[in-house]
C-alpha cells in the first residue's frame, strides 16, 4: 500500500528511498502516520506500569526495597537477558515479512494478557485462595503482591520482544533525510500520549486501576495490530562479515560481546547510560515527594500533563537545531547542565516547605521555564545513537547499551529503596525522606555527566562533526562510513548574543539582592534583610566578576580563531549558552517570586534558602561553562564557518 517501485510511477511523481522501499509522498505520509500511531499506543501502555503499580504496591504496604525490586530491578534481569537476544537475532533474521515485525506480532497477545492480570491481581488472588487453600496461610496482601511480582515479569519479558524491535524499525523504513523531522514528530505524539494520560487517567489509578490496565491491554493489542499490517520492511542485505557458526549458540554471544564491546567509545556511551539509569530508578518514587510537598493526585496528573503539553509545543522548535548543533554536542552539554539544575532546584525543599497550592505554580512556572532544553535533549538523544552506532548492527548496539542500563537497574532499584528506607529511619519513619531523593539523582547523574564529557572528547578524536564514522572491527575499513549531515559551529553573531543573555542573568541577579533587600526592610523581615547583605550580596558580585573574567577569556580566543591562532581556553557553542542562558534568565523570575512568597509566609529561612540557590546556581553554570571552554579547547579552532547546506 505505501510502497511502489520506480517503474509504477509517472516520471514527474518523486520518490523517497529507505533501502529497497520507495515511496512517494502520500505512502512518506502513511508510514509517518502508522509509526506514529503504534508510538501513541506504546507511550500509554508505559504510562500505567511506572504509575499506576507504585500506588498499588504502596497500598498493600510493600516495603521501598520489594518496591525497587519489582519495579526495577526484575525488569532490569530481564532486560539484560532478552533485550540483547532479540535485538542480535533481529538485526540478522530475514523472512519475506522483514526481520523487526516478525518478533512483535508473535508475542504481542501474551504481553497484552500480562497487562491485563496485572489489573486484576486482587482478583486472581481471591481465586487462587479459593481453589489452594494452603495459599489462605498468608496474608492476601503478601499473595497480591506475590501475583503482581509474576505478572510484572511475564509483562516485561513479553515487552522486551516488542518494544526492543519496534524502535529499530524505524531506521529500516524510515528515508534517511527525514529521520531528523521524523524523531521531532515521535516526542510530540509521545508526549501528547503521555500529557492526555497524565490529565485525564491518572487521577483515578487508586480507584480504577483495573479499568485502566484493562483499557491499555485493548488500545495496544489493536493499535499494533494494525500498525503490523500497514507496515512492510524491504528486503535486506546478507550480514557482513560473519559465516553462519558466529551468529548461533556461543558463536553468537562471543560475536555479540565482541563487536558491542569494540571500542572504548561504545562502552563509555553504555557506561554513561548505564549511571543515568541508577539515577532514574529514584524516580519511581517522586509520586511520594510529590504527595509529601502536598500535592493530591490530581494536582500531580495536572502537572506532569502541563510538563507534557509545554514539551510537546517546545519539541515543534526543536528538530531543525538537533541537525544544526549535532545531536552528540547537544547531549553532552545539556547533561552537564543538567546536574546544576539538579542541584540548586531541589536541595532547597529539605529546608523549606510551602503550602502545596503555591509549590503545584511554582511546578508550573518551572515546567515553561525548562521547556526548550528539556524538548531539545528528548529530540537528540535517539538521534545521537543514530549518528553513533553502526547502522548494519542498530539494534545489536542499542540492545548493548539496555543490557548495561538493566545490568544497573538490577541493583538500583533495591539500592534506591534501600537509600530511602534509611533516610526514612533517621527521620523517625516520616515521608520527609523522599525529599532527599535528589541526593541519589545526583551523584550517579553527575558521573554519568563526567563520563559523557569524555565520550565527547573521543568523538571529537575520531572525526567529529565533519570526519566522524562509526568504528567497525568486523569490516575491512574498521569503520562504517555513513552520511555526514553539516552543522554550524561557534558564530560570532550568535555568540554575541550569548554573552548579552549571560550578562543580564548575572547582572540582574546582583541588582536583584539590594532590590529585596530593601522590600524586605520595609516588610520588617530583618533577619531576611541582614543574611541577603552579609552572605548573598557578596557572593552574587563574586559570581559577577568571575564571568566577566571568563567571557574576556572567550572573546580573546575567538579573536584568535579568526586568526587562526592557537586557541588557550577554547569557545563553547554558541547555541548551548542560549538555550541555557535563556532558561535561567526565565528562573530569575521564579527565584523573585520564591522569596516573595515566603517573605509574605513570614519564613525568612526559607528566603535565604531560596536566595542562596540563586547564587549557587549563578556559580555552577558559570563553572560548567569554564569546564566546556577546556573541552573544546583544541577543536573549535574555526569561527563563523557556516556550511552552504546548512545556511
């Protein structure tokens, strides 16, 4: 239906080709439509597992560390084991239904049958007692959660199969020059998918988890249903470089282990994954810091749906500069910046406590704030490995970098129950605990940040932006060559503007402190007033004068670019200082309204606090900044270069 060869059409009619496929425009159209269509019914299927099981296991009184190992770790086993599995057989199998649809339409029903036991556990349960009396011996609950524990794992091992494939298989149908456009289009229905979820279902998850569960079985069983039989792959190429003993048995996995493994700038990538996963395991608990800064669900529904929706109107803008800046730069920097972010938005909470109604604004206002960076690292993450693993073995490579992230999960999800359980002893047993889930965040974040910096500095070694193939030992060159896109380097002009934005950002931020103080004099809040003069106002024109003496020492290197002399501090990219700059220059005006509030609350602490996360911020992307400069040092030694294609 949405293919056609060359001979069925006018000569006028263009064509589109992704290996042995063509289409024309209307079949581009069609395929764009099903894919997006089969993202729409996957993202709501994930939505329900991650939210809806915590509240349910916590209901049964489930202890964090079972919660961790439900959750995370179990899936993490399974994704470690099977994940690669499909993936390697996969990339290799060929049938005249394609070597990726095969592995989703033969598990597709018992996946949807998991999802649905899932939902009624409660009453499996009762039938189980009924017809096993030994079963009455233990609690309902310990049963339920027992149930719950098997279901998860027939879901996830039965997931594994389709949506491990499901993501390659865009790279076998999908024409290479829209894979940009066509990934921008994937996180808008994701996030539509999600934001619809969040608003509309999620606030009945304690009271309708069995409709809910019920529900997505049905929509995913039909939407990939038909996405299976509206879909055609080509035919495909015999595998390089291999003979038929090295992709079966113990063959296969030593061939496996071999090429994912290959060179150090794979593992470093599946390294730094594997700690951002550690970090994320601590996530399955924010539904409870959320609860404990005071949010119902219904307040937290709204908000994740806000996040999607301003995500969603970011992502329309942020497609064409994944190309621009290079998918590999955008990920490293945005990582970086990440863990200050990380760190001066959420310490602040363990000192400070607002009624929930402001904190759920204060969310809101933060969700528009970080809308463009968060839209713009979401567009280029799956680009990045799409630029970086070979394409011949995409699936085997990305199936790598799972099986480290789930080798991971394995033990971060107890480990992060674990973390919270012994928070949770020295605060007397009080969900005070889950505000430090940041301090866990944080850590394996900021390792994961330092490794991405490196595997940043090995991409510039290998070629970067103008020279970069994927490295490739099995074949007689050692690289894969692909196509190289064209991106625009540091510019002047732009860069001009960075500086201008960074500028205002410090600039208001000293002139903001005497500014408050003076408010806060008049409000009478004195122990405010004498901390923002003797701590905040000192600090803040520290922060002033250090970025003034690094944006000389950057203006000096560009003048040195120009002459083609050697660079001493380097030039950061211009397009990463604005986007970051620009969000901060925003969250000034979430800082103002911050103290504001706690000032009118009469907690000055809570002032101070929030003022001195200002300054702190200020200095953290000031110093990322510095760290940058030194990373590129060396390799943007040309300036306002500006590609004709990329013009």
């Amino acid at each position: 239906m949405m293919t056609f060869s060359n001979t069925d059409q006018p000569a006028a009619t263009k064509t589109y080709h992704c290996g042995t496929l063509t289409y024309t425009k209307a079949g581009l159209f069609a395929i764009f439509a099903w894919l997006l269509w089969g993202d729409f019914c996957i993202t709501l299927m994930e939505a329900v597992v991650p939210s809806v099981l915590p509240l349910k296991l916590k209901s049964l009184g489930c202890s964090n560390w079972m919660m961790g190992l439900i959750l995370s770790s179990i899936p993490g086993v399974l994704n470690m084991t099977i994940c690669p599995y499909v993936s390697f057989k996969s990339d290799r199998y060929r049938s005249r239904w394609g070597r990726r649809l095969p592995f989703i339409i033969w598990t597709l029903p018992f996946l949807c049958i998991s999802l649905f036991m899932l939902g009624w556990s409660d009453e499996i349960r009762v039938f189980l007692q009924r017809c096993s009396p030994a079963l009455n011996e233990y609690a309902p609950a310990t049963v339920t959660i027992g149930l719950i524990a098997f279901f998860m794992m027939m879901f996830q091992f039965f997931n594994m199969f389709v949506n491990s494939v499901f993501w390659y298989l865009f790279n076998d149908v999908v024409p290479a020059q829209f894979i940009g456009r066509f990934v921008g289009l994937l996180r808008i229905v994701s996030t539509l998918a999600a934001t619809l979820y969040n608003y509309f279902i999620f606030r009945y998850a304690e009271s309708h988890m069995r409709e809910i569960f019920l529900g997505a079985a049905v929509l995913y069983f039909i939407g990939f249903g038909l996405l299976c039989m509206m879909v055609k792959e080509g035919e495909y190429p015999p595998v390089e470089g291999e003979q038929d003993k090295d992709n079966k048995g113990i063959g296969g996995i030593k061939t496996y282990f071999r090429e994912a493994f290959s060179h150090k700038l794979y593992w470093l990538i599946f390294a730094a994954a594997g700690f951002q996963s550690i970090a994320g395991a601590m996530y399955a608990f924010n539904i409870f810091f959320n609860r404990e800064m005071g949010l119902p669900l219904a307040q937290i529904g709204t908000l994740a749906a806000v996040n999607g929706v301003v995500a969603m109107v970011a992502m329309y803008c942020t497609a064409i500069f994944v190309d621009r800046w290079h998918p590999m730069r955008i990920v490293t920097y945005i990582t970086v910046f990440n863990v200050s972010a990380m760190i001066s938005s959420s310490w602040v909470w363990v000192f400070v406590t607002l009624p929930g109604d402001y904190y759920f604004w204060l969310g809101f206002g933060g969700a528009f704030i970080g809308m463009f960076q968060g839209a713009l690292i979401n567009a280029a993450t799956f680009p990045r490995q799409m630029r970086t693993f070979p394409q011949s073995r995409f699936g085997q490579f990305c199936s790598a970098q799972a099986m480290v992230q789930s080798l991971c999960n394995i033990g971060a999800g107890v480990g992060a129950g674990l973390f919270i359980d012994l928070v949770r002893y020295f605060c007397h047993g009080s969900d005070f605990a889950y505000r430090f889930n940041f301090v866990w965040i944080t850590f394996f974040s900021g390792i994961s940040a330092i490794i991405a910096i490196y595997i940043y500095i090995i991409w510039y070694r290998l070629g970067g932006d103008e020279h970069f193939h994927p490295p490739a030992p099995w074949s007689p060159k050692q690289v894969e060559e692909m196509a190289i896109t064209q991106t625009i380097g540091p510019q002047t002009r732009w860069m001009k503007l960075a500086f201008r934005i960074f500028d205002a950002l410090i600039a208001l931020s000293v002139l903001g402190v005497p500014c408050m103080m003076w408010w806060m004099y008049h409000k009478q809040a004195m122990f405010a007033y004498k901390w923002f003069g003797i701590l905040l106002l000192p600090l803040s024109i520290l922060a002033w004068l250090w970025w003034q003496w690094l944006k000389r020492s950057i203006s000096s290197d560009m003048a040195r670019a120009r002459n083609g002399d050697q660079l001493r501090n380097g030039i950061p990219h211009h397009g990463m200082l604005i986007v970051v700059g620009a969000k901060y220059l925003l969250a000034l005006g979430l800082w103002i309204t911050q103290v504001i509030i706690a000032v009118n609350l009469n907690m000055e602490t809570g002032a101070i606090v929030f003022g001195l996360a200002n300054v702190v911020t200020n200095f953290m992307i000031i110093g990322i900044i510095q760290i940058m400069c030194r990373v590129e040092r060396g390799y943007s030694i040309t300036i306002d270069v500006v590609p004709a294609r990329a013009a």
